[in-house]
C-alpha cells in the first residue's frame, strides 16, 4: 500500500510539472500568434508606398490638396516602415530572398533621395521618379502576397498545435482527476487499514499488558516456589543462606540456630511418610509462635531447621533456643496417634565474622557437640569445637600418612591350645606409633579410618603383612586377621584375599578372618554374599567378641561360623560371678551344638584357664599365653 501511494505521488508531481510545461508551450505558441504579423507590416508598407505615390504625384502636378508638408509626412511614415523590413523574422525572410531584397533596397534608395532632395525637385524630376517607383509596386505585392501566405501557415501550424496541447492537458487533467481521486480512495483506505490496526495495536497492548501482569504473577510465584520449602511454606535453604550475607552485610550481631529432630526417622519407617509431613507440618506450625520481623525459621532440608536473627545477645538466644527446644518436645497428633521427638540445637551469635560458609561451620559443630551430649541438649559454640575439628582433621592427615611413614606396625598375640598349650596361630593385631601423639589405640584410630574410608587400604596392608609373615611360621601354624564391617560391603575383597593367599604360598586353611558380633548383627544381604564369597576360598570366619552384640540363634543360623571367640568381660570375672559362668557354659554348649571351635580371650590366670578347660574351650588367647609382640619379639 505504501510503495503504491508513493508510486501515485510521484506520477502526480511528474504530471503537475508536465502541465506547467504544456501550458509554458502554449504561452509560446500564442505569443507566436501575436509575433507573426510579418503580412500586415508589409501590407501596412505597401500601402504606405501607395499612399507616398499619390502624393507626390499631385504634388508634382500643382494640387493645392497636397503641399509639401503633407509629402514630408508621407515620406517620414514610409521611412519609419521601411525600417520593419530590416527587423524580426521578416527582415530575416527578406535578407533570404535576393529579389526581395533588391525590391527593398531600390525602395529605400527613393526613400533616401525623396528625404534629402524633396525641396530642390522639380515636377518633371518627381513625375521621373513616380515612374521609377511605379516599376518597384509589382515586386512589393508580391513581398506582400509570399509573407502574408507565409503568415497564414504558421497561423495554421500554431493553431494546430495549440490544438495538440489542448487534447495533452485535457487528458493529463483527466489523469490528474483519476489519479486524485485513486489517492483519494488509497488514503481513505490506508487510514481504514491504520485505524483497524490501530485497533489491534490497542488490544495488543492490553493483551501485552494483561500478560506483563500475568507473567509478573508467575515470576512470584516462581520465586517463592524457589525460596520456600513446598511442604511447610517456610523458607528454604537458599533464602537462608542469602539472608544470612544479608544480616552479616549490615554488620549487626547474627544469630544463627541449627537443629534437626532425633526419632524422626523411625516416625517415617513405623508410620510412613505421610505422617512424617504432617509431624513436619505441625512442628512448622508450633514454631511459628517464635516468628517475628527479627527471628525467621527456615526449613533446611528433611528434618534440619534454621534459625536467623540478629540484635540479640548470647543469653537471650540461648532462653529462646531452649523454648524452641521445650516447645518441639511435647507431644503431637498425627492421624490420631501420639508422637513425641526431641531435637538438640547448637547456636552461635557473631557480630564480626563476614563468612557465612564459616557461621555455618560453626553452629553445625555447636549441633554436633549438642548430639553428641544426647537427646534435648542445646549448645552455643565455643572455639574448642573448632580447634578439635581441626585436630580431628590433622589427625585423619596423619592416619592417611601412617603407611607410608611406617608408623602402622603388626603385632600378634599368640592362640594356644586349652589342653595342651601349643600354640595353635597368632591374630594380627594393628597399633600404630605416633612420631608426636605416640602410640594411638586402635580404639580410637580404627573409627576414623572407618569414618574416612581408609580402613579399605590399611585392612589391605595388614592382610599382606600377617600372611607374608605367617610364611615364616610353622605349616601348621594360622594367622587371624579382624575385618571391618565396611570391608565386607566391599565385593572385591574375595579377589583380594586370594591374590594375596597366592602372592603367599600360603594354605586357605591356615587364615582366619574375624568379624565383630556386635557389627554381625547389622550385617546385609551384601555383607552376608561377601561372607560366603570368603569361606569358599578354604579359609576359617570367627565371629568375635561374641555375647557383646545380643546375636540372635536365626542370625548365627544365616552363616556357618567356624569359630566363636569369647568376649574378655565374661572371662574377667568367670571366678567370681555366678551368671558369667552360666554365660560361658551357654555360649560353649551354643558353639559345640553348631560345630564351632571355642575360643576363650582375656585369659590371665591358672584359674581362669582351669575353668575354661572345664567348661569344653577349645583355644585360649591372653596374657597368660603372651602378649601382643613385633615379629621379630615372638617366642615360636
């Protein structure tokens, strides 16, 4: 529409100036009309010569009707004629044509003559030259006759072209009023069509404008969809980190609680899921009594929650920790049953730290200390947690080095026959010797390396070391070694054993693998595979301190044990406590219905051995047999 609109404009303004130019030409061709008058001037000449003629000739022959006067203004009429000859178009069409142009030069040669001598002529001179003039009136009809036929054709050919430019502008006029008119129609049309989209363009940006309100909804509701936890509306773990730079950007004292729910999970495994949202719902609920502008509960996760403040003192958040506390603690209705759970809450209150990933370091130590104490405990962190989680971190550094550093040394503690005394094997027993710390007992450096993993290679090592070592040995001679429960969940450690078995040389027959009761009892289906996994390789499973890990008959049943160690704490007191002594003949008379070898640890004394003997034990291990020694200490 708007390239035919420019189109029409521009052809308008192409015809407005044709039009001008048309109407320019017909200017021209109608002052030709009154330019070409070249007829009548000669005629006007001629007859002026006629007129000069008849004068003369009167006054040639006396007349009183003429006088000189009147000759001299006849001859000054002709005179000025005359000079039209030599101007224009005419003078022009003369000075082309020889005979005119002899005509018109004869005719002023009279002229001049007539001027100069009219007072001194005589009658017969003037009748001399009448007669002279006379011969020159045919050439000059003539002249007149050629230019006023000359005149008729360009008076005609004018006519006819004036003619053509009247038809040109009548038509360009009409194309004029056609194209005004479809300009017209386009505009009105094009205005329609700007109008109608005009329209659209308003309902466009209402619709736009319904949809920015829309779109603006939804971005709020996305926001706080990503800000807040979806089961109890309160904010989530990302607001709560956010808001905590916020608070430690104003440089005020934070507040920071962290706690979780203790027994919430067996609310999930005896009553399900559902009911432990509706716990999480309804302590949501309760804590929201504690709710203000200054204090804002997040829930962080599963069972943690956050609390963030800040203006307030180490006291005042300790009496409102210890609220929330009492508050969680009472009883709840969930789907008509009641159920109570407790929490611990570790606090920190800080108005100089800017780290927010180190507040929360803090108070999860504060929490940690807190569980550790038990159940219902709230603990305001001190930098002791710290320095021990830093210790507790240089102490794993320095397990992870203790291989390669030679610290880690194998001892071996000799396994003699109840009856006889000879010695039946030797249980691997690690210890480890701090350049700094000292010696370490495994009590305490086996959970960490069970905690970080490391149990897995330090186990691998002291499995090479007791059956390399056990090479040097008697044939008959075997070697225990402890295994972690962690090392069971480990499915190559059947491939590990036999690579090492055949690294050896060493007999199957001649290793014994010892598991923990108490870590028995919590055993998988995966552990159990690994189990019986091993004991297809020829070699002997003992389960050990047995009577400390409450082992149930179906349990002992699942896998056949060769060997039953007897925890110490039963042999300690066997002469002096009646129910020991009923344990032990238990667990012996157990262990013989099931096949298994009996062995006794702790054993200290004659008597204890006596008793031991009595009740059927196969081996015994302790002080009396020897103690824990270096290889190269060992009496073999």
């Amino acid at each position: 529409m708007n390239r035919i609109l420019t189109v029409i404009i521009l052809f308008l303004f192409a015809l407005t100036g044709y039009i001008t130019y048309l109407v320019q030409e017909r200017q021209n061709e109608l002052q030709k009309l009154t330019r070409y008058t070249d007829s009548w001037s000669v005629s006007q000449i001629v007859s002026e010569y006629f007129r000069l003629e008849a004068s003369l000739a009167l006054y040639a022959v006396g007349s009183n009707d003429v006088s000189i006067d009147d000759v001299r203004m006849r001859l000054d009429i002709m005179t000025s004629q005359s000079t039209l000859l030599k101007e224009g178009d005419l003078g022009k069409y003369i000075r082309k044509n020889p005979d005119a142009l002899a005509t018109i030069t004869d005719v002023q040669k009279y002229l001049v003559t007539l001027d100069k001598q009219l007072g001194t002529l005589s009658s017969g001179q003037i009748v001399q030259m009448l007669s002279g003039m006379r011969d020159l009136e045919a050439p000059l009809r003539e002249i007149a006759s050629e230019a006023l036929s000359k005149d008729i054709d360009i008076v005609n050919s004018t006519h006819d072209k004036i003619r053509y430019l009247y038809y040109i502008y009548s038509f360009i006029s009409l194309m004029l009023i056609i194209l005004s008119f479809t300009l017209g129609f386009l505009t009105l049309t094009r205005n329609n069509n700007l109008r109608k989209a005009h329209r659209k363009m308003e309902l466009l940006a209402q619709d736009l404008h319904i949809s920015k309100e829309d779109l603006q909804n939804k971005n709020e509701k996305l926001e706080y969809v990503a800000y807040h936890d979806s089961l109890t509306g309160l904010p989530n773990r990302l607001l709560f980190w956010q808001k905590m730079q916020e608070l430690i950007d104003t440089k005020s004292a934070v507040v920071v609680m962290l706690f979780d729910l203790d027994r919430f999970k067996a609310v999930n495994d005896t009553m399900g899921h559902d009911a432990g949202d509706k716990l999480l719902i309804d302590i949501a609920e309760r804590l929201s009594l504690f709710i203000n502008e200054s204090v804002v509960l997040y829930r962080l996760g599963g069972d943690e929650f956050a609390i963030l403040s800040s203006d307030m003192t180490e006291k005042q958040a300790y009496s409102l920790a210890c609220a929330i506390r009492d508050n969680i603690s009472m009883p709840y209705q969930v789907y008509g049953t009641s159920v109570s759970v407790e929490t611990c809450i570790g606090l920190i209150v800080s108005s100089t730290e800017t780290r927010a990933d180190y507040l929360y370091k803090c108070v999860d130590l504060a929490l940690y200390d807190a569980k550790s104490i038990g159940p219902g405990n709230v603990r305001n962190f001190q930098q002791y947690m710290l320095e021990d989680l830093l210790d507790n971190r240089s102490f794993e550094n320095d397990l992870a080095n203790a291989v390669k550093n030679n610290e880690l040394v194998v001892y071996y503690q000799p396994i003699a026959d109840a009856v006889s005394g000879e010695i039946y094997g030797y249980e691997a027993l690690l210890r480890w010797f701090h350049p700094a710390r000292g010696a370490i007992s495994p009590e305490v450096f086996i959970p960490v390396a069970e905690k970080t993993g490391l149990i897995h290679s330090i186990g691998a090592w002291v499995l090479a070391q007791a059956c390399q070592q056990a090479t040097q040995w008697a044939p008959s001679t075997r070697v225990a070694v402890n295994i972690s429960p962690l090392q069971l969940l480990d499915e190559s450690l059947p491939d590990i054993v036999r690579s090492e078995l055949k690294k050896n040389g060493l007999d199957a027959a001649r290793l014994e693998l010892e598991i923990t009761e108490s870590n028995f009892v919590n055993q998988s289906a995966r552990s159990l595979a690994t189990l019986r996994a091993l004991s297809n390789l020829g070699l002997s499973i003992s389960i050990d301190d047995f009577g400390t890990g409450y082992s149930s008959l179906s349990r002992l049943s699942s896998f056949a044990f060769d060997t039953i160690k007897i925890d110490r704490s039963f042999v300690s007191n066997i002469t002096q406590q009646h129910g020991d002594l009923n344990i032990l003949k238990a667990i012996v008379s157990l262990g013989k219905s099931l096949n298994m070898r009996i062995i006794a640890e702790g054993v200290e004394t004659e008597v204890q051995l006596n008793y031991l003997k009595t009740l059927g034990c196969d081996l015994i291990q302790g002080y009396l047999i020897g103690k824990p020694a270096p290889p190269g200490q060992l009496k073999i």
